[in-house]
C-alpha cells in the first residue's frame, strides 16, 4: 500500500479462478468498507506511534518553549532536536493528559489526516450515499496516474541506491520498522563496528572529550551510569583520585558503597530503592527515607538506563552486570521490546541481542 495526498495505491494479489470460491469480484469493494468506530479508534490508537506524530509532537513542543536551545544564538543540529523531542515524548506517554500530546494528536487526525471528514465519508459509505464502483481499464486516468507513478517510483531504483544513501534512508525510520523492513540479518550491515565502539565509549564515558573532573564528576557518572565500582570510576577521571572524590560525596550523603553481583561498587543514593526493590541489594544505614520509597518498576528502570548506555548488548551481559539471571532479565527485556523502548536484533557480526 502507498499513500499520498491525492490517494491510496492498494496492490492485490491475484487469485486464480476456482482457488476460493468466495473470491469474488465484489470482495475487493468490501475491503474498503469499514465500520466507522473501529476505524476511528484504530486511526486514533495508531497514530500515536507513527513518524507523523513524533514530528508534529517535536514542533509542538518548540512551539511551547519545552526544546530550549543551549546556545540560544545558534540553530541546534536537526538530529539533536529529534533526539530531545523522542526523550520527551518517552516521558509524556506515561501522562496521556499532557497537553502537547493532546495537541499533537488534534493535528495529526485533524489539521493532516482530516480524520472527521473520512469518518464521514465512510458513514455515507455505510448508507449508500456514496458508491463504491470496481473499474478494470488498461491504464491509469489522468487523475490516479500521479498515484501509479509515485507507486513505481517508490519501488523502481531501489536496487540502485548507493550502500552509504540506503543506509542513510534506513536509519532516519523508527527502529522497530527497520527491523520490520530489512529482518535481523541485514541490521548488522547498516551499522559500521568502529562506529558501534565509539558511541559506545561515549555513552560510556570513556572518550577523551567526555572524562569528568572531581566529585562533582563522579557524582554525574553515578546517575548516568549506574553503580561503579572506584576503578571504572577512576578510568572515566580526568585528573584527581577516584576514591577521594567518592569519599567526599559519601561524606555529603550523596553516594552510597553496596554489594552488587560479588563486588563492591558505589551508587547513588536516589538509586538505592531501585536497587534494594530490583536486585535485593542491601543498603546501608543513615539513607534518607525519602530516597527509600518504592519505584513502580525498578529493574525495568535498571535496565533502560543499562541500554541507553551501552551499544548493542545480550540479555546475558546485562544478567551479568546486574548479577541476575539470564530469563529474569530476557523477560524484562522482552517487555521493554514490546513497549517500544528497545529493538532487538542483530546487530554486531556473529551476534544477537
């Protein structure tokens, strides 16, 4: 199926005469005939995780100031406007009242799908206002001849498309469609190995341009990393004592030392819940009991952190740094899946996660 403004291009196998003896010609008109609730609930339920939305959400939310610039003097990069705007959108899900959803979804099923005006049309549909008439001709008329050509066009030079351009076009969709579009095993050439070790070390923080200074520093890496131990901490230092500096947010409260699968590292503190709920880590006294309230799902929140620090990863390196089971941790990962937040595949040669 291909979309555009002016209509829909449905492609149809065809069915051999006698292979169904329901197959009849009526039964194409009956494909566009649909009810008019699901119709509406259906538009309104998947548009919500559609590209239209995502984009309209990202111009919404410039348009109320919740996507300020660093540098109010400069453009911020197009890809970086994408990234905050999905960061945002990841949150605001989980308050469907949220205003700029709710301005999102008025725009997509009214300013660009015009969802009042199809309803209608499909009730005159129902009450035979409006005919549906099946016409074979040899060729297009003028009006659907736009349509069959941008049919064959979307199709026509996929084969000849530079390797660097395919990539490009593949990795600007959403990563579940891509996975949808090119299966598990091509996923692992559209991602260039280097270039997996350097956003690794990045997110990591193990690049030159990303080492931290002092306690301050630490205490950065504790919240976006999650537990380290003092010689991980120490790798990501620019200078100073990796142990001094943890001594002082330990000092301040700031940071605690626990046993995390057989090891000792340092966390912090509004951490200490999650740990305590997810892995059964045991916490030290003199925590406040403010950052000892339960969470609603704690490994979950373990885990997407670990994700969203890490390049491509199994289920069983996950298992290992968290010092939990491989099942327990596939099945949260799996549900992460589902929800969206994670895309699994194969990724890295010879490899799968």
């Amino acid at each position: 199926v291909v979309a555009s403004d002016d209509g829909i291009v449905a492609r149809i196998p065809d069915l051999e005469a006698g292979f169904d003896d329901r197959a009849t010609e009526t039964d194409f008109a009956e494909l566009f005939v649909m009810d008019v609730d699901e119709l509406e609930a259906l538009v309104q339920t998947e548009v919500g995780g559609s590209a239209l939305f995502a984009a309209r959400f990202r111009e919404c939310a410039a348009r109320a100031l919740l996507l300020p610039r660093r540098n109010p003097g400069a453009r911020a990069p197009l890809w970086q406007q994408r990234q905050r705007s999905a960061q945002l959108l990841d949150v605001a899900r989980d308050y469907p009242d949220f205003p700029i959803l709710l301005e999102t979804a008025r725009e997509c099923l009214q300013d660009v799908y015009d969802l009042p005006a199809l309803l209608s049309l499909v009730r005159r549909i129902h009450s035979r206002e409006v005919t549906i008439a099946e016409v074979t001709t040899e060729r297009a008329s003028p009006f659907a001849n736009t349509l069959l050509f941008g049919y064959v066009a979307s199709f026509l030079y996929e084969g000849d498309t530079p390797l660097a351009e395919r990539r490009a076009a593949a990795l600007s969709l959403d990563p579940a469609l891509l996975s949808e579009l090119l299966g598990r095993a091509e996923l692992r050439e559209l991602l260039d190995p280097e270039v997996i070790e350097r956003t690794e070390a990045e997110l990591q923080r193990l690049a030159q341009d990303r080492l931290v200074v002092g306690p301050e520093g630490a205490a950065d890496l504790l919240r976006l990393l999650g537990p380290l131990t003092t010689d991980e901490v120490q790798l990501r230092l620019r200078e100073g004592s990796a142990l001094e500096a943890l001594k002082t947010l330990q000092d301040d409260r700031r940071a605690i030392e626990v046993l995390l699968a057989g090891e000792v590292r340092w966390t912090a503190v509004e951490d200490a819940a999650r740990l305590r709920d997810a892995l059964g880590t045991a916490i030290p006294q003199g925590v406040a009991e403010v950052f000892l309230q339960s969470v609603a799902d704690p490994l979950a929140d373990l885990l997407s952190r670990y994700a969203r620090t890490h390049g491509p990863f199994t289920s069983s390196e996950a298992a290992e740094r968290l010092g939990l089971g491989t099942a327990v941790v596939a099945d949260v990962l799996r549900r992460l899946s589902r929800d969206g937040r994670l895309t699994e595949g194969e990724f890295r040669p010879m490899a799968s996660g």
